[in-house]
C-alpha cells in the first residue's frame, strides 16, 4: 500500500474519531443524564460480548479448540 494512501486512511480515521468524540460531547452536556445511566452503557456492551461469546462457544460444537489436546 503505497505511504500516500495510508496517511489517508489514518487521517480519515483520526477526524472520524474526533468528531465523534464532539458530538458526543455537545449531546452529553445539553441533556441530563443521571451518572448511573451513563455508566450503564459500557456495561451492557460488555455483557452483550460476554453473552455472545457464551452462546457462540456453546452452540459450536466443531470448534472446540480444547479438543484433541495433549496435556
């Protein structure tokens, strides 16, 4: 990949970021929010990973990767 473009793409990325990261911050400071609901975000994004990782590992029973291993 050619320098060019990956400077690109990493300037791209960078003022996504940091656009996002303004208007979170414009839309947290107009409303108000109770401290706990704002920590309950990453929570549940968390546990959403968490479930789904469960289930997936569960549900898949060709790949267990603990299979076939020697101790």
């Amino acid at each position: 990949m050619p320098l060019d473009r990956l400077v690109l793409i990493l300037v791209c990325v960078l003022i996504a970021a940091a656009v996002t990261v303004w208007v979170g911050t414009l839309v947290f400071v107009s409303f108000e929010f109770p401290v706990m609901s704002v920590a309950l975000i990453p929570i549940a994004l968390v546990a959403y990973i968490v479930v789904r990782v469960i289930v997936q590992r569960i549900g898949n029973k060709t790949e267990d990767h603990y299979d076939g291993m020697d101790n």
